[in-house]
C-alpha cells in the first residue's frame, strides 16, 4: 500500500507508476491527474481519475477498454493476465469452470467481441459465475455506443476498488471524502434530495453497495432495497452484531445524517480487515432503504422490514404523483411479496449499534467530540385535514364562514401552547397548506401536520390528549371538520445499558477522559425500531455549525470523524459477545 500523503507529494512519474496497476495497462489516465494533486482523499483521486477517462477521445476511451482482457478468457487459461485481474477473476470463480460454462462464455466472448469490438468488461466484485454469464447475455443485446459507456462505467468500478486496496488514508477524511461523494447523487440540482427508490437513491444504493464490496463485505440488497454488508465472523455460526442507519434523506438535506452510520462502519472495517483482524462475531453493516417518510409519509420502511415489523397496509400508501409504495417497489424490481422473509432471525443476534451526528448543538456547546445516548424520544405523528366551506373572499359575511386555515391557525397556536409547559416535551406544526387556494377564495380546506415528542410516554400522550380536546372545540366552535390521521406512535426507547457502558468504554479510551457526556436523542432512529428485537445502542457525533442537521449546511469536522472512527474499532475489539 502507498499512502495518500506520499502519493501527493511524490514527483509526477512516480505518481503514474504507483498507480499503474488501477486502469489496466493505461499510465496516460493517471498522467492526466497528476498536476491536479493534492487529492483530499482516494475518493477524490477515484473521482478525478473517471473524470479523465470521461473527457478523453473515443480512440481513447476504446484503446482503454480494450486493453482489458477476456473475461475467463484464453488469457486467463494461460496465465497471461495482471496480477489485479488474475485475483479478480479468481474471486468471481472464474478460474474454476465447469467445462460446459467455460465453453458458454466462449460462445458469449465471441458473439460480444464480434458485435462490439471490444472484450466484455465486467468489475467481478460480489458477482458468481452465473450471474457474470447471465450479465454477459443481457448486455450482448446493447446497442454499441450504450455498451462502451457501460464497459468504461465499469472500468471505474474497478478503478474503485482496486484504489481501496492500495492507497492508505486517514479514516476521517474517507469517511468525510464518501459522504461528500454521495451526496452528488441527488434528484435535484440545486439540493441534496434522495427518497425513496427514486433513481438518485438507487444510484446511492449501488455506490454504498460498491464501497461495501471494495471493504470485503458480502453484500446483499434485500426486498424493501436495505443494502445490507456482511463481515462473517472466524468461527461457524458465529452471533451477528447488527450496526447502520440510513442513506434516504429529506428534502435539501445535509450530507451526514444517516450516512455517517453507514460510512463510518464501512471505513473502519476495511482497515480493520486490511489489518488482518478477525472477530469473533459477524458484522452485519445494514444501509437501511428508507426513514425520514418522505415520498410515502411512512417512516422507518428500512429497518421496519429487517426487524420483521413491516405493514402490508403500507403498500398502498401513495406518493405525491400518485404512485403507490407497492408499484414503486415493481419498478425498482424490488417484490413486496419478499417482505417478510426480509426479517433478520433474532436468535444469534448480540445487538444493534447506531452511529449518528447529534443533529443538535448540546455535544458542540460544551466541546465534546462524542457521547453515549441513554434513551431515543418517543413521537406522535399526525396528518390533519380541515375541512370547511369554500366561498367568496367579498360576498360571505365574516359570520357566516366556516374557514379552514382560521381554524388550522387555533390548532397551531393549541399546539405551541399544550407543549411549551414541561421540560423535553416539544411539539411542531411542520406543514401547513391551503390546497389549491386562491387570494379570493375562503379557504374550504387545510391540512397540516403535528409532531410531539417527548422522553416520557406518559408526557407526551398527555400533551396528545390536551391538542386533541382542543382541537375538538376548534371545530365545534367553527363549525368545520377536523380529522386525525396518525402516520407515527412510536413510545421513547432506552439503549441497553450494557451497550451504553461499552460505548461509554470506548470514548474513555480513545479520548483518554474518564468522564463520558450522556445524552437523550430527540430525534428518531432506526435504532428504536431495531431495539423491539435485540439490544440496541447508539453514539452520537458532534454536529458543528450550531448543531444545524435536515440542512444543507449540516457539518461534521474530519477529526470528530477520525475519533468517531477510533471510537467505533475500539467498540468493535472490546465488544464482549456473550452480551
Ligand atoms: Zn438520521
């Protein structure tokens, strides 16, 4: 391995020789980077490595792709490949044939080459050989400009992960390098947007995927889209240790929220299997498909569906193009029908970990880099509609109006009011609409949403039950209907507190500080949903710029990230599996 630092200071030749072996027999690719050194991290190097290849010639691009051997080729009979390609193809078990596949993917090299001009490029990483064969008749029915971006798309794949295996980094500035990656896939332009099974999140979902394999992860996608990344421990039937949270995010989000306990795992593993540690225990690294409920107001899909908690009623809820969850699900060949054998078995389970940034400015007020969360805030969701009666602006008489929106404006004032009397008890209109209003019109309807939350049940079900009975004299004195819709009631939920002092542990060590900061989450995890089936327990990074998170200006430094990093290995070392 070279490290990155090295790479960046060494004179340009030596640059193009160290990375010889990432484009297969092509120095002219790394020689086009090497004035645009320093790279900030080996996603950043990856990046502007597949930029050059993007912009160079199609002779180019074509001379590059041909420079790749045969898959399971003569070549590779013969042992006439690269060190890199040789290992690969052995992963894929491909220098293992059976003499009837052996002689299908000569028949499917020949017709591919004939029709193409090219040999068929393929990045083996996490493939079999029936599904390279199965890849190898599909993309035969390509047309010739359509294939050869495909063949370069995968000749950066393999670029990626051939970089992970030579260039040595500090973790923090990887995990900080990937989210920034992620977070240029996006629906929009001008903001970070990715909800569920749109094609910007299943982009997210193949690079995550990626990264996984480039860690040495086994990895599956499972039915609701989880791509879920396997460590397998020393011993057979070794317990699992359950970590991840999610990669969906809200509408012009920050780059960190959920990907943290993602990236940060996948990071730490890597180095930890480049290190040639084994653990006792599987780590299963899981990118949960879906939380914040955005396209489909339902939260939590993701690890709903892993601890077997999934409603089928769920399927029928619609998106704001009128798409139902199930058809979406058809379209991303996802199979609703697969749901429930998506549920991970409980028996073996040592627990499930969740790395998060604080999304709030209590760790950054006082100048802690880390802490322990003891429990996650319980939350009521409701939609509520409003219904009254839409008029004229100048003819109906102010006493005679049966006007949403005034009503909507009581509940918001109703609800700021019934929460603003206890400690930890917070309550938020977030969405308040007129739909398809008009400057003249008396509003017939309004619809809005409420959220309460609180550390105690008990709390916040009081605090439910008082917006509620207000709620009931709003529409009685204005005579109007207001209906109730829950979309969330979820009670609050405590960490283990096996799990809290072995986090508490690990900050100590890492830290050196004996004195560990302990803190509730108000916000909501996919740890609360995966503590129903096993023992759940979560860290919390410091967030900066006044702990702003759901915002694109959510930060998240390189050291906190390089101790979170140390933080979750120590966990990993020390974790007692008879827990
Ligand atoms: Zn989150």
């Amino acid at each position: 391995m070279i490290s990155l630092q090295e790479l960046n200071s060494v004179p340009a030749p030596q640059f193009v020789a160290a990375l010889s072996s990432i484009f297969e027999r092509s120095p002219w690719v790394p020689e086009r980077v090497a004035q645009a050194r320093p790279f900030k991290s080996g996603v950043a190097l990856h990046a502007a490595l597949c930029a050059a290849v993007d912009g160079a010639n199609i002779e180019e691009q074509l001379a590059l792709i041909r420079a790749h051997p045969e898959l399971a080729g003569r070549a590779a009979i013969r042992g006439g490949l690269t060190p890199e390609s040789t290992r690969e193809q052995q992963g894929a078990g491909l220098t293992a044939c059976t003499p009837e596949e052996f002689a299908r993917l000569q028949q499917l090299n020949g017709l591919y080459t004939q029709k193409f001009g090219f040999p068929f490029i393929l990045a083996v990483k996490g493939h079999n050989r029936a599904s390279v064969i199965a890849a190898m008749e599909q993309r035969i029915e390509n047309t010739v400009q359509h294939e050869r971006a495909v063949a370069l798309r995968e000749i950066g794949r393999i670029a990626g992960f051939r970089l992970v295996d030579l260039v040595d980094e500090p973790l923090g500035s990887r995990i900080t390098s990937m989210a920034e990656q992620l977070a240029r896939i996006s629906e929009r332009q001008d903001a970070l947007v990715c909800s569920y099974l749109t094609c910007a999140h299943r982009a997210t979902a193949a690079l995550i995927r990626d990264w996984m394999l480039g860690a040495g992860l086994q990895v599956e996608i499972d039915a609701v889209g989880n791509v879920i990344g396997r460590w397998p421990g020393a011993v057979a039937n070794a317990p699992t240790l359950l970590t991840g949270s999610h990669f969906d995010t809200v509408v012009d989000a920050g780059k960190f929220d959920g990907r943290l306990g993602i990236l940060l795992p996948i990071a730490v593993i890597a180095d930890l299997r480049r290190a040639g540690v084994q653990l006792p225990y599987t780590v299963a690294i899981v990118a949960f498909s879906e939380e914040e409920g955005v396209r489909f107001k339902s939260t939590f899909l993701g690890s709903r569906a892993l601890a077997g908690q999934f409603d089928p009623a769920t399927l029928d809820s619609v998106d704001a193009d009128g798409i139902t969850l199930r058809q979406a699900m058809h379209t991303a060949g996802l199979d609703p029908a697969a749901i429930p054998a998506a549920a991970i078995p409980t028996r073996n389970l040592l627990g499930f970990v969740e790395v998060h940034i604080e999304q709030g400015p209590v760790l950054l007020n006082e100048d802690v880099p880390l802490g322990v969360v003891t429990s996650i805030a319980g939350s009521i969701r409701c939609l509520v509609s409003i219904s009254g009666l839409a008029g004229h602006s100048g003819t109906v008489p102010m006493h005679l109006r049966r006007d949403a929106a005034a009503a909507a404006a009581e509940l918001v004032l109703a609800v700021e009011r019934c929460c603003s009397s206890t400690p930890g008890l917070v309550g938020t209109v977030g969405q308040l609409q007129v739909p398809s209003g008009a400057m003249n019109v008396i509003p017939g309807r309004c619809e809005l949403s409420v959220d309460i939350r609180a550390a105690s049940d008990q709390v916040r079900d009081t605090a439910f039950a008082a917006v509620t009975a207000e709620s009931e004299r709003i529409a009685a004195r204005r005579n109007v209907e207001i209906q109730w819709r829950k979309v969330l009631d979820v009670g609050s939920v405590p960490c283990a507190p096996k799990m809290q002092q072995s986090w508490a542990d690990s900050i100590a060590r890492v830290t050196g500080k004996t004195e560990v900061r302990r803190l509730p989450s108000g916000a909501g995890h996919d740890a609360m949903v995966m503590a129903r089936i096993t023992d759940m327990g979560m860290l919390f990074v410091r967030c900066g710029n006044g702990g702003i998170s759901h915002h694109p200006a959510e930060t998240l430094s390189t050291d906190d990230a390089d101790l979170a990093a140390c933080a979750f290995k120590d966990f990993l070392l020390n974790f007692p599996v008879s827990i």
